[in-house]
C-alpha cells in the first residue's frame, strides 16, 4: 500500500513540474520581441503593389463558353440561355473574328462543371474557361441580369 501512494504522489508531482516547465517556456516565448530589418526598396515596391491591386483588383473566375462563331449564332445561343437559365448573368463578347457567349462568373470549378453537365444537352460543344475579370464587373454580374457587353 505505501508503494502505491508513493508510486501516485510520484508521478503526480512529476507531471506538475513537467507542466510548470512548459509553461515557464511559453511565456519566454510570449516576452521575446521580433525586429524585421528590410531594405526601404522592397517596401516602396510592396506599396505600389498594394496601390496597382487596389485600382485593378482582378478576380478569378471559371466560366462556360457556350458558342463561338457568327453574331447571329451568338444572339441565338444568348436567346436559348435566356429561357433556360433565366436570371443567369451571360454575355456576348466579340474576339476578332467570333463572338463568344459565355455564361456565369463562378467561384470554383467544381460550380461551373456542376452547370455545365446541365447546358450540353443544349449546348454540346461548350466548355469551362478560367477568366480574369475586375472585382467590380464581378459584383455587377452578381447583382445584373443577362447582359451584353
């Protein structure tokens, strides 16, 4: 019986001192200050960084192509989304020679394949791109319906 209580108060005490250690360690770590010393260069260069992504916040985006070709191919794709999707925001754009009607500003990839199983049944030569669009246009799409731009 007094092997057990002294085998008990043993590792008990033990294990106070092991805690106390760590924590005598931790707050050594909490008091010591860390100093940067960098070059005035790279902080000039950080802050037209910020300064260049504050004025052209670009945003990536994965979007479904649906036609690329004639404008009267394009106005009729743009005319089919329309009664398929509703609300959706898509958009013609022209790029020498095609117009191109793309349709939706998604987050991930995953949400534009998940839409794009759904459009190539009506729409089976179309395929997710990843575009970069400003954040503005991002929240106009957002907030917008079927558009052209």
């Amino acid at each position: 019986m007094k092997k057990l209580i002294l085998l008990i108060v043993t590792i008990l005490s033990s294990a106070h001192l092991g805690l106390s250690a760590q924590t005598e360690e931790q707050q050594d770590q909490n008091n010591k200050d860390i100093t940067i010393h960098s070059d005035i260069r790279l902080e000039r260069l950080l802050a037209k960084k910020l300064a260049i992504n504050k004025e052209n916040n670009m945003v990536a985006v994965y979007r479904i192509q649906l036609y690329s070709g004639t404008r009267s191919g394009s106005k009729a794709s743009m005319n089919k989304i329309k009664s398929i999707l509703g609300n959706q925001y898509a958009n013609v754009t022209y790029d020498q020679p095609n117009f191109k009607t793309k349709v939706g500003a998604y987050r991930t990839e995953m949400e534009a394949e998940k839409q794009l199983k759904i459009l190539k049944e009506d729409f089976p030569l179309s395929f997710v791109l990843k575009e970069e669009i400003p954040f503005k246009e991002l929240i106009k799409k957002r907030n917008n319906t079927i558009g052209t731009y």
